[in-house]
C-alpha cells in the first residue's frame, strides 16, 4: 500500500505519459509472445488488454503491468500441441485461472515472502542482459526471431548469440539507421536537462520521429525504407464485426479431457510462481517502495486468465519487462496500467493500420534502453561486495536465464540459493554460548522462534559433537515451533545417543508445548551444599570474575527462578559474602550474574567492617560454608567523596548534615585517607579530585579487609586455615568493570591477583 497517496492532479498526468510508453513496448511483445507460441496472433493483443484493464484494476500494485509473458512461451506452445486444438487450450487457461483465483483465496501468496532477495536480483539483471542482447539485432532489422521472444535456445533452431552473428550479414539500412538514432535520442533525452524534465515522453518522440522518417524514406523510393516485414504487424479488421471475429472460444466439451486438467495445473503453477517472483522484484524497482499483495494479486490474475481463455487469449503474468518501462517512464499508480491496456484496445480497434508503421527498431531502442537500467554495474558491484553467498546465486541466476529461459533459469537460480542456505544452516543456524555454571560448564543451544527441518542437520552436528562428559541445554524458551522431525531427533538423542555418548542432555521451554518433551534440568545452576563443599576460595573467585564478564557483555546466564526459589526453600548454601556499598548503581548479585542464594550480600555505605556487618560476615562463612569474602567499593562513591570534603573543611559530618549517625560512618572513612595529600577546593585541578577520591575507594577496600582480619578473631581464624580468602574489587559505575585485587591479609594460599599494598 502506498505511504504517501499523491492528489490525482499530480499522478494522472504522468501515469497517462507512462501508459502511452508502456502500450508502445507493449504491442510488439504481445504479438511476438503469441508469434514464439504457435497461437494466433490476436490472442497476444487480448491477454496484453485484459492485463491491462481487468488485472490492472482488481491488482493491488501500482507499478506491475501484466500481459501475456515471454517465460510461459515454451509451455504454452507444448501444451497447444499436446491438447491438439487452440480452442481446448483456452479450456485450460480457464481452468489454470480458476485455480489461481482459489490459490489467493487460501493465502497461498505467503510463498513470495520466501524468495531469496539474491535470485530476485539476478532475474532483473538476467532480463537486462537478454533485453540488450535480444534488441541487437531489432535495432539492426534483423527480425527473424519474434520480438518479446527470451529463449536461449530459439523457436528457429538458432540461439541468442548466432542471431548476433546473422545480424552482421544481415542489417537493413533504413531499420539501422532509426534504431541508431533512436538509441543515441534516448540517451541524449536523459542528459540534456531540458528535455529530461518535458512533459514529452522520450519513447513517444522516438516512435513518431522514425514513422516520420520511414514515411520519408517510402516517398522518396528509396532502398532504405523500411518494409512491412521490420514493422508492428497488427492484425488489421476493417469493421467491429470483423474486429469481434478475432475472438475464440474454449471448448467446454473437453471437461472430460484428463490432459486438459493436467495443461491448466501447469500453467497455473507457472504462471504463479512467475507473478509472485516479478511482482517481488518490481517491488524492489518502485521508488515508492510500496508492497504489493500477493494473494489479491494471485486472485487478480486468476480473474484475469479465466476472462482471456473465455474470448480467446494467451495466459497471462505479471511482466517485468512492461513494469520496468512503466516505472522509468515515471508511473505513479495503477492507472498507468489500465490506460495502457485501453491504448491496446482503442488502437488496435481504431487504428491499427497507424500501428503498423512503427517500425520495430525503434521499440527495440527503447527495451535495450530498459535493459541497461536493469543490468547496471552498479547492481552487480552491489552484489559482488555482499560476499561469495550473495554473489553466486545471483550470478547463477543470471547466467541460467540467459542460457536457458526464464522459468528453467530461476528453479536453477532458486536451486543455488537454496544450496547456500541449508549450507549456512549446517554452519551456523544455532546460537550456542558456553555457560559457565556453579556446578560446571553447560553448552547451551538457544534455538530459534521458527525450528524448521532445515536446522536438523545442524543441530544433529552439533549434538554429535558434545565431547563425553559434556552438558548440553537445549532451550526451547523462545521458541514458537519445532518441526516434528527435529522433535524426533531430540527424543532419539535423550533417549539413546546422549548415555551412549556420555552426554547429559537438559531440556528447557518445551513443557506443555510438545507431547514427547518434557523440561528436565540435569545440570545445578545455584550454590547447593555439595557444589559448596567442593568448591575452594580460588574456585568461588574464578566463578565471580566469569560472571561479571558476562555482564559486561550481555550474555547473562538463563535461569529458572522458580526452580530456585523452591530448590534454596529448604536450606541456604552460599559460595561467597560480598561486602559491598549501599549504592543503587552496585548491586552484587546483578553485577557477578548470580542466581538466587549464591551468595550473602551485606551493604553499607562506603563498605565498611561494623560490628554488625563482622557478625553477618562471620555467620556466612562459620555457619554457612562460604568460601570467599568480598570487600566491593565503587568508583564515584558518595560517602567517599563526602569524608574527603569533611575533611579538608575539619569538619564532623553532623556539622554540614542533619543526619548526625554519619559521624562514625565518615570517621572509618577518614582512616584510609592519608591527610598530606589533601587539597582545598580550589587547588584541584580538572578531573583530579575524582580520580583522586576512586584511589581512596580503593584503600578504603583494602583497610577493610585489614579491619575485617583485626576485629573478627573467627574469620582470621577461618583464613589462617586456608578455609576462606577475603579479596577488594573495585566497580566502575560507568563501564560495569569488578577490578579484583588482593592485599597481605587476603588469603595464606596464592590467588591469581594483583596485588595491592595495605594503606
């Protein structure tokens, strides 16, 4: 749907000037389509009208232009010498409308969401490619293949490349020189400011200037006039009863005619799958950028090829090559596909003797034109920076449909980028991350919101690729669908592969989603009294610095809380007591990433050993069993700053407070301050004072824990037995960083720390 709906004064003036340059290249193609068919040549017209009349009202894209298509000419021309008669081949075309029509109903148009961008490209590029190369010869006079023909291999025998050697040997004077000069017109159009902004269409003055020099040529008797055979060879009826008795009727008798089910399922796929893939890349062409729905328009089409098989017309598609040309002739709505159409019948109704002096050099002009904005180097550097995944597909693309057709060229291309998914899918489908758990390392897969068949070769190597003695989660938490071949993997493997292989397997998210999985958790993600027995004050440190890494990066453990909340209900087995400042910004259990009874956490302001705070301390690690005290300051600390500027002042926090409690608070503060490096106010220089007070915060931690060993006998005791470390760490507020460190009291065994002096 558009973005922006333009008034009708502004739209209507250019979509008309594009609907006359689209019914210009239009007509050539729709007589050359039905010509490459085996079909009369009037059935090419009516598909080109009804496209553009019926299809281009009911559409909902503002840019397709539909018509009877260059990729269903193979097909067509099969199926009108299998079925034997033109007539029972309009019966199929009904047929094949009719299913398209129930195909839109069922929203079976999703399938568009699905083509790979890559193969979407290289069609366009691929069309440019055959434009220019199919055009040559046009330009030239060389017209022996059918305009609007796209084959590789030819209807004559010869193919794309032997028709460019024939043209050498074969060039028309009079058609080579108004296809000359209406390439370099075309081009000077587009550079010459003046008449790039005219309201003139280039393609219209390039048409009237070569009948005009054609008539010349004639007049004069000169060799070089063009002859009927290198003109638009419009069918021609002197009166409406003549004009009506073009029309053809299907031949309903032959609903019993099996092949004639089987000649409407495959134009009906095809014609399908065509629309879908163009109306995708035109899509991509709009400069509005507005998306076209494809199941309104698959019922469009189906209206459209049921209304051309009943009055006798070719099957039809949404076009590329037409839609290309409206889009660059500067169509802005639908409008310039339905006027085009009435053009079609106005014109072949009315004038079609005017019609066939066009000469078919200068529509050639004008498509190897569009050609070149479709194939333009800078598409394929676009694609050629996106990498070998991007690139090859495109590029297969593109060379399929040069060297074979259209329809064959884009399964090939589908193909090749289908081969390069499911190989990204074998590669890396799978978010895993090594999680480093309280009771050891788990490897957790996240799989995705869609699990399709795809991910299984992936997921099955993955698996097989645990080492024995390995966890493995697989985390169904986010997803919304698994498809029943993956589900069978994972209950083979639970069932069978993982105790074969020595593997434990824990399954999360899949409760009362799918019958045979059922969440099991295998691996402990909290303190439980055994992980707290086995664990040294090296080990509880090495956990903690893991975790904040992890915090540091986004990549938080998983964790079910309420399994941890009725695990921890019966008893309490914490790995370390941290010590920390009441600041909101440091909150340990969120900073370390730790679940739920993992630690005691006691906070002061400005971290320091109270009395009561060396009782909690000592219940924690005597009573309870943990390995590790951590004495946690931070940097831009308040109660720090506060005991800085109470002390250059000498003055007592009840002086400059009305909360006289912080005395004591501020006292033990001052203590890891040395006086002589004090300053007043004014001599600090930028940036210094806050650096200076991070220090103190600093040598604050590490008088605590000379504090915590001096006033607590129990926990001195607990660290000459080797049985707990105490160690500092400092959090930056502004990067989330724990910067560990130790001091002379810290531990009787080796830590893996700096060490920091005692202040």
């Amino acid at each position: 749907m558009p973005h922006n709906q333009a008034p009708l004064s502004v739209t209507l003036p250019k979509d008309l000037t594009a609907s006359l340059v689209v019914f210009l290249v239009a007509l050539p193609l729709c007589l050359g389509v039905a010509l490459a068919s085996n079909a009369p040549l009037f059935s090419g017209v009516l598909a080109g009208i009804i496209g553009g009349i019926v299809v281009g009202w009911l559409s909902g894209s503002h840019k397709s232009v539909s018509g009877p298509a260059a990729g269903l000419t193979a097909i067509v021309a099969a199926q009108i010498g299998q079925l034997g008669a033109f007539e029972t081949f309009l019966l199929a075309v009904v047929l094949a409308g009719v299913i398209q029509i129930i195909m839109g109903v069922m929203r079976m148009g999703f399938i568009a969401a699905f083509f790979p961008g890559n193969v979407i490209k290289g069609l366009l590029a691929a069309i440019g490619v055959i434009l220019i190369l199919k055009q040559i010869p046009h330009v030239f006079g060389h017209d022996v293949d059918a305009e609007g023909e796209m084959s590789f291999f030819q209807p004559d025998h010869r193919n794309t490349f032997t028709e460019l050697l024939d043209t050498v040997f074969d060039i028309q004077p009079g058609a080579a020189l108004v296809g000359i000069l209406s390439i370099l017109l075309l081009v000077l159009w587009n550079r010459i400011k003046v008449l790039k902004n005219s309201p003139l269409p280039a393609a219209l003055v390039v048409v009237i200037m070569d009948v005009i020099i054609n008539l010349i040529l004639r007049q004069n008797g000169s060799a070089w006039s063009i002859a009927a055979s290198h003109l638009v060879q419009v069918p021609v009826a002197q009166n409406l009863g003549a004009f009506l008795g073009f029309l053809q009727f299907p031949d309903f008798a032959q609903l019993t005619n099996p092949a004639v089910y089987a000649a409407a399922l495959t134009i009906a796929i095809v014609a399908t799958l065509e629309t879908l893939l163009n109306l995708e890349a035109i899509d991509k062409l709009d400069p509005d950028q507005r998306l076209a729905p494809p199941n309104r328009e698959l019922i469009a089409q189906g209206i459209g090829n049921v209304t051309s098989g009943l009055i006798g017309g070719l099957p039809m598609t949404s076009v590329i090559i037409r839609s290309s040309v409206n889009i660059n002739a500067g169509g802005k709505t639908k409008l310039s596909a339905i006027m085009h159409g009435v053009l079609l019948l106005l014109c072949v109704l009315l004038m079609p003797a005017w019609l066939n002096e066009i000469p078919l050099a200068a529509l050639a002009a004008i498509l190897i034109m569009t050609g070149l904005k479709l194939a333009s180097p800078k598409l394929l550097r676009q694609m050629w920076r996106e990498g070998k995944t991007q690139f090859l597909p495109f590029a297969i693309t593109v060379i399929a449909i040069i060297f074979t057709d259209l329809l064959i060229g884009i399964l090939i291309g589908l193909a090749t980028a289908i081969g390069f998914i499911l190989h990204s899918n074998l590669r890396r489908p799978l978010h895993k991350v090594m999680e480093k758990h309280v009771s050891g390392d788990v490897l957790r897969i996240e799989l995705a919101n869609q699990v399709s068949f795809l991910n299984r070769a992936s997921l099955e190597k993955t698996l097989h690729e645990i080492p024995r003695g390995g966890h493995v989660l697989l985390d169904a938490r986010h997803t919304d669908y698994i498809d029943p071949d993956v589900l069978d993997l994972i209950e083979d493997f639970r069932k069978t592969t993982a105790a074969a292989h020595g593997v434990q397997l824990s399954l999360a998210g899949f409760k009362d989603k799918y019958a045979k999985l059922e969440d099991h958790i295998q691996y402990i993600d909290f303190t439980s009294r055994d992980v707290q027995s086995a664990l040294t004050p090296a080990a509880v440190l090495g956990i903690l610095r893991a975790g904040n890494q992890r915090f540091l990066s986004g990549e938080r453990l998983e964790r079910d809380y309420s399994r941890q909340v009725s695990a921890t209900a019966t008893g309490q087995f914490p790995m370390a007591a941290v010590l920390g400042c009441i600041d909101s910004r440091a909150p340990a259990e969120v900073v370390f990433d730790l679940g739920l009874g993992d630690i005691f956490s006691a906070r002061v302001a400005g971290n320091i050993a109270t009395a009561e705070l060396l009782g909690s301390l000592e219940y924690a690690c005597a009573v309870v069993g943990a390995k590790l005290i951590v004495v946690l300051g931070h940097t831009s600390c308040g109660a720090v700053n506060a005991a800085i500027d109470l002390l250059v002042a000498a003055k007592k926090a009840s002086e400059a407070t009305p909360c006289g409690n912080l005395d004591g608070l501020v006292t033990e503060i001052q203590q890891a301050i040395n006086p002589a490096t004090l300053k007043k106010p004014d001599q600090w220089a930028a940036g210094e004072k806050a650096g200076y007070a991070n220090e103190i915060s600093r040598m604050n931690v590490v008088r605590t824990i000379r504090v915590i060993r001096q006033r607590s006998a129990t926990l001195n005791r607990l660290v000459e037995e080797g049985k707990i470390a105490i160690v500092g760490g400092l959090y930056d507020v502004g990067t989330g960083q724990v910067d560990f460190f130790q001091t002379p009291e810290s531990s009787l065994a080796k830590l893996e720390l700096p060490m920091t002096a005692v202040a």
